[in-house]
C-alpha cells in the first residue's frame, strides 16, 4: 500500500473540495465554536439533526465517525474529538488521527483534510499536535491517497511546512530506536550540518558500513524509500534491514542508552542532533537544536 501524500494548505476547511473533511468536535458532538462551529454554519442544520440521530451519546475522546456532509463541499464528514491538553493523552491525539483514516477507508475517501485537532480550544500545544498528527497518519495504514491539513493561519501553515520537512530526518532518528529495540545496538548515528549550513547531514552506520547517507538537500529520499509524515520508523528499519540482509547484530546497552537520551530531547523540542558544524564548539558535547545551547554529552566509545 502506497502511504498517502501529506500536505499543508492555507485556508478555511469548510471550503475544500475533498472526498471527507475532518471536524475537531467535542465529545458531545452538539456543535461549538473554531472549527467545529464553523462547519456547522457552512454544513447547515441538518448536520446537527445527523449527529443527534446517529450519535446519541457523542463519541469518546480519540474516537471518530462520520455524517453525510450536508450544504459542504465535500461528501462526507468526518468527526473526531481530540483531548484537552493537560487532561488528555498525545495517544488519543494520535488515536483521533488514525481512527478518522479508518473511517475515511470504510467510506472509500480518497482525499481528506484534517484541521490541526486540539491545536485551538483544547489547548495542545502546535508543533506536538502537528506531529501527533502524523504519527496517526503513519499508524494508520490507510489507503486514503491524500491527506490535507488545513490552517487558517500563515504562522500554522508556517510551522506545518517546518515540520514536513523535519519528519524525514526524525523517522531516521527513530528508525535506529527501532533497530536498537531489535537487537542491532550496533546501528550509530553521526549528525550535524553542510559547511553552507543550509542542510542537515545525517548517516547510520552499521560497523563501518554506512546504511543511511542523509542529508534533508534530498528531500524524502531516505537510501531509495521515500519517507514522510506517513511513513512509520518501522517501515524505515524493514528498508533498511532488507537491504542488508547479512548484517550481523551486536549488543551495546552503553551506546543504546545514550542514544535513547538523545532521542528524547529530539521528541522533545523537535530539533535535530548536531556533533559537527562549522565553528561549531564540540567541547560540551552534541547539540540538540542547531544554535540551541541544549547539549547531549559525547556517545560513549
Ligand atoms: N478551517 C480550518 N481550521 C480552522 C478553522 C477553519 N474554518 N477554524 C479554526 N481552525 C483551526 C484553529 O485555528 C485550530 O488550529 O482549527 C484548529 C483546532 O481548533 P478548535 O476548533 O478550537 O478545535 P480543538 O482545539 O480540537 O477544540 C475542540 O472546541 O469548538 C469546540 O466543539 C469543539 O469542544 C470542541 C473544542
């Protein structure tokens, strides 16, 4: 199954001619305000007479199902409750993501757009509910073949575009946990950025064999896979792992721990791990976020 085409579009959601459009309901599902109550101006009242016959007693948190779209564009809509921030957890942010694909599969949608669910009065923090979003994307498998995030802001649109282009690098960083996590400890990773400073430069070695040779001046190629929003880190340690079939795994707990720390702060600040630049200080160790001052000590030899 070929993973969807993920991409960010400026504008209103209720106006996108697509197969299903996501609404970031309450759990009520009785309409509201953002994006919810805009939809069901657009939709008109027949939206709310659909989800109070079909949906009696709401949905839970990270649930999604759908109603026809009514006065919309669209065909179908498609709503998902994402949890509050503070009270809730990022995997019911992923589940709404996921769980919305799922529906769109039984329907047979084909393009889909989502707003950033969470992002407004539930409070989640943007760039986390961004990338929420795609781990729902990728963990879902589904045959939708484009998904749309939808943002009414340029500053949104801004940092999805940002985030678009910083997945590819952090599903590497994540694919070496998935390879660490199956017994090859001997996965390593050396990171940081071109002389021009425009690229960031990533390579996973095995031994002294270079299985990733990176840099984000190729785009979502990642040794011959094209690896995005919808792309799991498990898919990319398969790739991997298919390409070299005879590598031989060796354990490593010192270097694995180091790494796992390492990875945390990337997840963490979404920034990407830099051990060489130009006049770059290696003195205090890696740093976590080009220009940051978040610094990881040196892996352990
Ligand atoms: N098109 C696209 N995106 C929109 C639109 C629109 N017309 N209107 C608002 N947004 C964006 C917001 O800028 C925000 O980034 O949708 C994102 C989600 O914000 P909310 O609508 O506040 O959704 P959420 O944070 O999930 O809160 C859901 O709010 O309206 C109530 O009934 C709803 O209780 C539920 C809660």
């Amino acid at each position: 199954m070929t993973p969807p085409l993920v991409r960010v579009v400026r504008g209103d959601i209720t106006q996108q001619a697509v197969d299903a459009i996501v609404n970031a309901a309450s759990p009520q599902m009785r309409g509201g305000g953002g994006v919810d109550g805009a939809i069901h101006r657009a939709a008109g009242p027949g939206l709310l007479r659909e989800n109070i016959e079909r949906f009696p007693h709401g949905l839970p948190v990270g649930g999604a199902g759908w109603t026809t779209a009514h006065e919309l564009p669209a065909s179908w809509v498609i709503h998902t409750v994402g949890p509050v921030y503070g009270r809730g957890s990022r995997s019911q942010l992923v589940d709404a993501y996921a769980n919305s694909l799922r529906v769109a599969d039984e329907l047979g949608a084909e393009t889909v757009a989502f707003p950033l669910v969470s992002a407004g009065v539930y409070g989640w923090p943007r760039v986390d509910a961004i990338h929420a979003g795609f781990d729902g994307i990728a963990a879902s498998g589904t045959s939708v073949r484009e998904v749309i995030l939808v943002t009414p802001t340029e500053e949104a649109t801004h940092e999805v575009e940002a985030a678009l282009w910083r997945v590819t690098p952090l599903r590497i960083l994540q694919s070496m946990r998935v390879l660490h996590e199956r017994g090859i400890e001997n996965a390593r990773l050396t990171a940081g950025m071109s002389p021009s400073g425009m690229y960031w430069r990533g390579s996973v070695w095995l031994g002294d064999r270079e299985v990733v040779g990176y840099t984000t001046g190729n785009g979502p190629d990642v040794a011959g896979m094209d690896v995005t929003a919808a792309t799991t880190p498990d898919a990319l340690a398969d790739h991997l792992l298919a390409l070299h079939p005879d590598l031989t795994p060796e354990r490593d707990p010192a270097y694995t721990q180091w790494y796992r720390e390492l990875l945390a702060l990337v997840e963490e600040r979404y920034a990407l791990p830099i051990a060489f630049a130009d006049y770059f200080d290696a003195t205090d160790g890696w740093e976590v976020g080009w220009g940051s001052g978040v610094r990881h000590p040196h892996p352990p030899e």
